[in-house]
C-alpha cells in the first residue's frame, strides 16, 4: 500500500522482487545498490544465512528525488526463494505496489520458475490482489549461461498476464535498470490520487 | 487513507508526551512509529539511525512475531514486542488509531531501569490513543468533498521522466 503524502508531497512505493530461489533476486538490488550514489543512497539490509541466502529479506530504499513536485521514494524488498520460506514471502507481499518476478532461464529451473509464480499468485490473492491489475514485470535472469530456455518460450510458459518481459543477466548488471525503470513507471502510474 | 492524518497528529501531540510527569511518562530515547508495512510516519532518531531501514526491520519483526503467535487466541491488543538485554534493546507497542495498527517502536541504550521504560512506552501509547479523539474534534474539520474521485496520480508518465528519477544510477 503506497503512501502519498499531499503535504510534504512525498509518495512511497514499495517493490518486490519475487521467484525461485539462486534465481537472482539478491543479486539484481545489490546491483541497484552499487550503482547508487550520493543523495539516493540509502542503507540496503540483508537479513540471510552464512552462505548467502535470503532467509526473511533484503530491503533497500531509494531516494528518487521528484517527479511532477513528489518526491519519490521506492521501497525494494527481495523475498527469500527457497520453498521452506513460504510463510515469510507471504509476509513480505503484505502492502506490495508492483512486483518484479525474477525466473532463471536454465531449463533444469523452469519447474520452479513455475511452482514460484503459482506461488505468487496464490499469495497476492490470500491478501486480496487482483492479480491482473498489480504491476508485473517479467525477468528472464541468467541469459549468460549455456542451457537455457529460449525467450519465447518463457514468455509463453510464464507470462500469463501479458506483463512486460526484459532479458537479463544479474551478475553484471545487464538488464537490471531496465526492469527497475519500467516497474517504477507502472507503480507510479498505478498510484490513485484523491482524499 | 488515513496515514496522513497520523503524520499530522504525531508530530503535532507526540513531543507533548514524551515528558509527561503527570502520568509518570519519561522518554528520552530514540521514538519511531510506523505503519505495518514499515513507511515511518514519525520519528525522533539519532542522526545515525536511518528511519527507512528501521522501518522495514521492526515491521519484519513484528509481522513474523504475528504469524509465529497466531496459533494463540489471546486478543493482539496484548502484545508488545521486546528484544533486549538489561540495558538496551528495542521496545515495540501496536499503536490503534484509525482501526490501523501503527508500531510505537523504542530504541534505547544505558538505560538503567528498563521497566520504568518500559512502563513510559505503553503510558505513551494510552495517551496516544485515548487523546486521538480529542484531537480530531478540535481538528478544523476538512471541507468535504461531495465526490470522493478516485483518480490516477500521475498519467502518462514518459520514459524521460522515469531517466531523470534514475539519472542517479549513470546508466
Ligand atoms: N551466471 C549468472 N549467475 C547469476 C546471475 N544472477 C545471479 N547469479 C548468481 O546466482 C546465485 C544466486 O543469486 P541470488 O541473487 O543470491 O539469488 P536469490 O534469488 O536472491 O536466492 P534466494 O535468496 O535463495 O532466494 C549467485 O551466485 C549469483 O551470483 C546471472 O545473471 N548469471
Ligand atoms: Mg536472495
């Protein structure tokens, strides 16, 4: 649930970054974080385990300076993608503005790329989204790797609501902004003024 | 949405309380409140303390608090949520105002009678919610809008729009 504030014409926007787990959540905000400077800049947490892996989430606030007179700040969350987390991405859906699903394009992941988007559904739906009107944004990550899913074919197997799709590859920051950008625009452009 | 109202009353009352003899209120540690989603809607932090990442922690904590004691009946309005040694820690009261769940998080450090603190936070949160009446009443009442429109924010948003909120990023 986004938060327009008309008197200090500020809004927050908060965006998950949803899918199976190693798929590259982690690693897309971290790059966002790297790339960040000055003012933007905020302190990005990572609560996960020894080796690295998501265990609640990561955040990592954005200052966006001003669109149209608000300032903009974005909220981005990572869920963990293990299954055994179910109850804590669930947790983390909980007020969501729009979502990034990252799905590994390795063939051996696409039966979890699937179970995970079942997931995010069947959460969204738990907190009374209606799923085809929440902004979705598609991340074919790991285009580097050698086996892996043709781009058609993810699209056709994951991307039921005709959302926007961007190629990736996380580890170098290819295709990060990208999704980044066209999420914010579709939150933003979701946001309901009036009193 | 009723967030903005909280702002206003928070930082209109809430300093009013933090030094309440009266009602045997002293609070002179760090005080944050926000929504259970973590967007801080007040707060009176050390410069070190980031509000943002307080935020998004303590409603983490309190969410996951929830859920674990959701087997339990026992009415939420009970609940505080404390994680501390002797001397330091964080104290977090649920705030109801509105039919809203707001966090009245503490953080506090050398403190030596962390009962009487801990006896201020929820003396601060009762008078938070007990005066939020008042407040209203005396409040100049807003002109009313015949038609609530709900409307978009922002339309057609362009792509140069959306480069300049992320020029930060060099790309
Ligand atoms: N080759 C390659 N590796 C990637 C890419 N993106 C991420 N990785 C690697 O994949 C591994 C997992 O990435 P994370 O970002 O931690 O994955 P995650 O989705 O956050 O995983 P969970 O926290 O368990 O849900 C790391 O070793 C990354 O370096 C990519 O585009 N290409
Ligand atoms: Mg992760």
């Amino acid at each position: 649930m986004s938060f327009v504030n008309y008197h200090s014409k500020e809004v927050n926007c908060k965006i998950v970054y949803y899918g199976p787990g190693l798929g590259g959540k982690t690693t897309n905000i971290q790059h966002v974080y790297k790339k960040t400077s000055g003012d933007s800049k905020g302190k990005m947490v990572s609560l996960n385990t020894d080796n690295e892996r998501t265990i609640f989430f990561d955040f990592l606030p954005l200052d966006l300076g001003e669109i149209r007179g608000f300032r903009t700040r974005f909220h981005l969350y990572t869920v963990p993608g293990q299954v055994f987390y179910e109850s804590s991405r669930k947790l983390i859906l909980r007020g969501v503005d729009g979502i990034v699903f990252v799905a590994d394009s390795q063939v051996e992941r696409m039966e979890d790329n699937v179970a995970s988007l079942k997931s995010l559904i069947d959460n969204l739906e738990d907190h009374g989204y209606d799923v085809s009107t929440i902004p979705l944004i598609m991340q074919w990550n790991k285009r580097d790797l050698p086996n892996i899913v043709s781009v058609e074919e993810m699209s056709n197997i994951l991307n039921k609501y005709d959302s926007p799709e961007f190629s990736a590859q996380a580890v170098s920051g290819e295709g990060v902004f990208e999704t980044l950008k066209m999420a914010s625009k579709l939150v933003l452009m979701n946001l309901k003024s009036g009193i | 949405m009723s967030s903005e109202k909280i702002v206003e009353y928070l930082s209109c009352e809430i300093s009013n309380y933090l030094e309440d003899i009266e009602n045997n209120i002293s609070l002179d540690h760090d005080i944050f409140v926000c929504r259970k989603d973590g967007v801080c809607l007040f707060k009176e932090l050390s410069e070190n303390v980031n509000a943002q990442t307080v935020g998004a922690l303590v409603a983490g904590m309190w969410q996951a608090a929830e859920s674990v004691n959701s087997i339990n009946t026992i009415s939420v309005n009970e609940y505080m949520l404390q994680f501390s040694t002797s001397q330091q820690g964080v104290m977090v009261y649920p705030l109801y105002l509105e039919d809203e769940i707001f966090l009245l998080t503490t953080l506090f450090g050398e403190e030596l009678n962390p009962g009487k603190l801990k006896n201020s936070c929820r003396k601060l949160r009762d008078q938070l919610v007990n005066n939020y009446t008042d407040y209203q009443q005396m409040r100049p009442k807003e002109i009313s809008n015949e038609k609530k429109k709900q409307e978009f924010l922002f339309s057609n948003i362009s792509d140069k729009e959306i480069d300049q909120l992320f020029s930060f990023a060099g790309s």
